[in-house]
C-alpha cells in the first residue's frame, strides 16, 4: 500500500510560540485546501445522483467542513493566540485589575512609563516647562525653549545620543480606531484621540501626565485640517511620544545608589482567572534623581505614589 506523508501547513518545533499570523494564516490554507478537494471530488461525478450533491464533499460546504476542522483544530491547541498592550496607573498597596480576555494565563511584561521633560502649550504664548508621560510633537520641536522668569528654559525632546522613542500619529490613530476625514480639524482630532487613548483597559490619566507642543497648540488655534496638514507635509512629521523602560534582574535600589537605573520596582503580578489579572505597586515608585530634583519643570501632583505602566500581555 502506498504510504502519502502529509506536511504541515506551517512547520513548528517543540516550544515554538503560535502567534496569531500563524493561526490566521493556517485557517487561510485549510480553507484553500478544502476548496482543492472539493473541485477535485467534483470533477469526478459521473452520475446522476452525485450530481445533485456535486458542489459539497461528504454533504458539507467548504465553509461547513473548515468550521468543522477549525473546531477540532482548537479543542487540541493548548491555549489560543492574541496580544494586548494597555497603559495603567498603579498606586501604593492597590491592585490594579485588568480584564484582558484571552481566555488563559498570558506572559506578562511590565515597564515603567518615565516622565520626560517637555514643553507644554496651555493657550497662545502661554508654554510651560513640564515633566509628562505622553507628549504630542513636530518634527522641527526636537528641542523646545521657554523663558520662565527671565531666563530660557529647554527641553531635549529628541535626544541625540540615543533613539528616540515615538509613534507616527496617524498611527497611533489607526490603533485606537480613531475616525477622520480630509475636514477633520486638528483639534477635534486631538480631543478624538486622547478620548479613545483613555478608554478601557486603559487607565484615564490627569491632565498634567500629558499634553501637545506649542506647534500643535498653534495649529488648533489655526484650525487646520487633515487636508492642510498633508498639503504642508506636516502630516508624517507630527509624533506621540512616551518612554517605556524596564530592566532586568537588577537589584532593589539603596540609601547608597541615590540615583538608581531601575525600573520598575516592587511590582507583583497576579493571575486571577482566564480573563483576569491584577497588578500591584508594593512600595512608593522609586525615580531618577534627576527627576526628583528642583527646576523649573512641574511635576504631577500624584507622582510619589502612583506610577504609571505599560502592561503587555501574549498568549
């Protein structure tokens, strides 16, 4: 008897992560296949009676007979496959509960949000020095000054020595699903996106952890559109910025180390069920002493107990 080795759709090893492009990309080829041996079955009707059944296998439809296969297919994985990435903000000796909905236990990773320096535009000629977590900028506003009381204030926003962190944010629009057209003002466009930025698993943040450049500010006073924005050329140019750092298996910082490089600290993770987790601040955050120290820059009032994080979460 002559023996047909199958191979597989997309070839794993033992301890291979299944992402979600694979499963998606395994449903695409077993649908293909079907549909493959279908017509083949097809072709080979030669009587009166299979011919009214001609155009399924067995007396299912492709679709019928790839729901079929898939269920199967899903009773043996171990745990299904997703990915989910939510900003929250941990305050002292409270759990922070997060409905993640992937249906098992996922890998958590946590990573502290530092503040930055920044320069944010309250109304016309009115800037502020500031220390924020999310910032809204111009490619021209790598370095934004401000006078405070006679003298110039600057704020690097865009580091030279090391890569900068943002996001394009017509990108961060389309993760958040924010809906515009040609007409949308930038303002609404702004208002639109923080609103849905906030919604949940988000946390909602004060409105001293984030903020827009002077550029933007003037932009919205302008009312530009969509439409403007890409006829300048400004549109590519406008970034979200946050900075996310977490380290590795270092030591809980000292009365020795007064500036220490870690972060986060004293954070424990809970799994609560398929659908739950909980995340928990130990002890009071722990920050740079650049940032702990007096200037001009404002600090948020809630930053000795309360840090803020960005969780992800893959299964």
């Amino acid at each position: 008897m002559a023996t047909t080795t199958q191979t597989p759709y997309i070839p794993q090893t033992p301890g291979d992560l299944i992402t979600a492009a694979n499963w998606n990309q395994v449903q695409v080829d077993i649908k293909a296949d079907i549909a493959s041996q279908i017509a083949t079955a097809i072709e080979g009707v030669k009587t009166v009676d299979h011919a009214k059944d001609a155009d399924t296998l067995d007396g299912q439809t492709a679709d019928q007979l790839t729901d079929a296969i898939l269920e199967k297919a899903e009773q043996i994985l171990p745990f299904r496959t997703g990915y989910l990435r939510t900003f929250n903000r941990l305050v002292k000796g409270t759990e922070k509960i997060i409905k993640h909905n992937l249906k098992t236990l996922p890998l958590v990773d946590v990573y502290q949000l530092d503040y930055f320096q920044a320069v944010a535009a309250r109304g016309e000629n009115e800037n502020e020095p500031v220390w924020v977590n999310f910032f809204l900028y111009h490619t021209g506003e790598r370095t934004i000054s401000v006078k405070v009381g006679g003298t110039t204030v600057k704020a690097i926003i865009e580091a030279q020595d090391h890569a900068p962190f943002r996001i394009r944010f017509f990108d961060m629009l389309a993760l958040y699903k924010v809906k515009y057209t040609d007409t949308t003002t930038v303002d609404d466009l702004e208002t639109d996106f923080w609103t849905a930025f906030s919604g949940a698993p988000n946390d909602q943040y004060d409105v001293d952890q984030f903020c827009h450049s002077p550029w933007f500010e003037k932009c919205c006073g302008e009312q530009r559109s969509v439409k403007d924005l890409k006829e300048r050329g400004d549109w590519e140019d406008i970034w979200f910025k946050m900075v996310p750092r977490r380290t590795i298996n270092y030591p809980t910082p000292s009365a020795a180390d007064p500036d220490p490089a870690v972060a986060p600290t004293q954070i424990e993770v809970a799994h609560h069920d398929f659908d739950t987790l909980g995340i928990t601040l130990l002890q009071d955050p722990v920050y740079p002493a650049a940032f702990l120290a007096d200037g001009p820059f404002d600090k948020p009032d809630s930053f000795e107990h309360e840090l803020k994080i960005m969780v992800l979460m893959k299964v």
